[in-house]
C-alpha cells in the first residue's frame, strides 16, 4: 500500500480534518494520479452529512478529480506519465452486464463501485470503503480514467467529471440542439454548466430561476431567455412551449406546474433528487402525451466525449478555487447557494 494525505470527515457532524489514507498498490490495469484539483458536489455533502443514509466515516470525498499520471500499470496502454486525466464518480463496474457492454456503466445491474463510500474488497481498499478525491493521490483502473485535453484548465475542468457530464448525457439523449427549445430549471453547479453545453450544441436555451438575480450571467453563458419562478405569470407565458426541461435542483418543487411548459411529445427530466415524492397530476402527462423521466452522469465514453466537446467549445465550469482548510465553510455556502458556481479545491493546500 502507499499512502497520500486526504481531509476526512470524522463524523456527520464533525469537521474535515488532515488525515494520511492508504491507497492500493499499482496493480497492472492501474494508474497513479497526483491530484491537482477536486470539485466539491453537492452530493459529496449529502453523503458526508449522511444525509443519504448508510455513509462509512472516516469519509472522504470528491468525485470531480483533476490531476496528473505518475505511474502506470505493466498493461495500462492509454496513459503515460505527465498526461493530464480525471477521474469522476466511477472507479469499477461489473463490466460484463448489458448497460456496462453498452457503455452505461454508470447504470451496472452488479452495482457499480462510486469514487466514495462504495464497498469494496479490503485488498482493494483498506477499510473496504472507496476514498475519494479530497486527497493528494488516488490509484484507478485506465478504464475510469479519462483524458483531459489541452483546451481545458484543469481547475475548469474538475467539476466537468460529475456536473458537466451530468448535463451533458441527458442533453444528448434527447436530442437538444438546433430547433430545439430546452428550459434548464436552476442557475446553480449544474445548471450554469447545462446552460453552455446546451447553448453549443445549438438549442435555444431558457433558464428557470427563482429570481432575475444571475440573469446577466446566465444569457452571457448562452441563454436567450430567463424568466423568474417566482413570478406567476412565468407560468402562465411559458405553457407549452418547451421541447426538453432539465431540472438541476434538489428542492421540493411543482411539477405539475413545469410539466404544463412542455409542448407536445416533451420532457422533462430530473437530475435534483428532492427530499420528498413528487406530485404529479396523470392529466398533464396524457393531455400532450408529455413524458417525465430522470437521468445520473453518464458512462465512461461519454464522459470522455463531453470533454472534448468542452474543449472544442471552451466550455469550463465557472469556479472558485479554495484551500482545503476552506471545506467545511464552502459547504456552508453551498447550503447556502453562496457561489458562483462551484467551488475547486487545490489540493496542493491538502
């Protein structure tokens, strides 16, 4: 084993500290990463709180890693050292399953094994839990790396590997681009992101927010429009005019009342996942045979083809780089929705 400096959570209500973890040696499918930059998701603050329930602590999070290689396995033929990689919210999956031999590993009837908090052998992890990016190395099999090409800061490019790929598997899914009118719900991590993938790829793009407050900053990232939720009259001027809604938050919200913006044959899709069961009237899923549906990250090659389409596009994520000894106060702020849009740690602080 080798061992690399992390900041753990102790507890669901104790405060990250410096730790030293153990990471598993180099095996010959494996690649070593030093760590430049790890994203902080709002779901790395769900299972650290144990929100989610079942969270195995110490816990260490982070599935948004950027970094450099600096060792591979005897068989590794994709990487070499210095090539610049992340690794997202994946490490392993069965392989063998329809959704894994159709590149959606993401969606293994095995169970696939998350970047943290996944079981796992002791041999593979000491502990037999996943430990994930806020950390100064980690050790992957080459088939949940991805490359990360030159058109992207690495900084940028971390919170790609959940938020980007996140949009950007249901955007391609349901065919957003030219002639297509696409509703992000949200102006936050995930949907400031949605905003300039769906821009690229050409649909004309409405952002859905509470309020007017990031409107300048939504239609300089591609939108065309932007209305505020909380007006009343939002809903009445929308109805039926959207080809595809992407809900990016997690609040407890009207469906019913977003499902009536859909035009016929739309649909809107979940990525927030509210505390509470959502109510839906069957009336307005029949009336425009309208369909509601959800969506989570995205498999490995697609992974790797939404970051090449971000560079292609110089599309990187809006961020604010902080120090390890910031985490527990940007979890705070995330709570809050106080950024704009993401925060990156640099894990030289670590």
């Amino acid at each position: 084993m080798c061992t690399a400096a992390a900041y753990a959570l102790p507890s669901a209500d104790g405060s990250f500290e410096k730790v030293t973890i153990e990471r598993r040696e180099l095996g010959p499918d494996d690649v070593a990463i030093d760590i430049k930059y790890a994203g902080i998701c709002h779901s790395d603050i769900h299972t650290a709180r144990n929100e989610w329930g079942s969270t195995k602590y110490p816990c260490v999070p982070g599935h948004e890693i950027a970094g450099i290689v600096t060792a591979t396995g005897s068989a590794v033929r994709k990487y070499q050292v210095g090539d610049r990689v992340g690794v997202g919210c994946l490490v392993n999956s069965c392989g063998k399953c329809s959704p894994c031999l159709a590149g959606e590993e993401q969606y293994c009837t095995n169970g696939a094994t998350w970047t943290y908090n996944s079981p796992v052998p002791e041999t593979t992890q000491p502990g037999g839990y996943t430990l994930g990016g806020y950390a100064t190395q980690i050790v992957v099999d080459e088939k949940f790396v991805v490359a990360i090409p030159t058109g992207i800061g690495l900084d940028v490019a971390a919170p790609l590997l959940c938020a980007g790929v996140t949009l950007y598997s249901p955007l391609k899914h349901w065919n957003a681009g030219p002639g297509k009118k696409v509703a992000i719900i949200g102006m936050g991590g995930l949907g400031h992101v949605g905003v300039k993938i769906a821009a690229a790829l050409g649909a004309e793009v409405t952002v859905l927010s509470q309020s007017l407050r990031k409107r300048d900053d939504g239609l300089r990232m591609g939108a065309t429009h932007y209305y505020a939720t909380s007006d009343k009259q939002t809903f009445r001027q929308l109805r039926g005019q959207f080809d595809l809604i992407i809900n990016t938050v997690s609040a407890d919200l009207p469906i019913d009342d977003y499902l009536r913006l859909l035009a016929l044959d739309g649909t809107l899709v979940i990525l927030g996942l509210p505390e509470h069961p959502m109510r839906v009237t069957g009336f307005n899923l029949a009336g425009f045979r309208r369909s509601l549906a959800g969506s989570m990250i995205g498999g490995l090659a697609q992974t790797q083809e939404m970051l090449d389409f971000c560079a292609a596009h110089g599309i990187g994520a809006e961020i604010e780089v902080i120090s390890a000894d910031d985490i527990d106060s940007a979890y705070d702020r995330v709570v809050a929705s106080d950024v704009q849009y993401r925060f990156v740690i640099d894990t030289a602080t670590v």
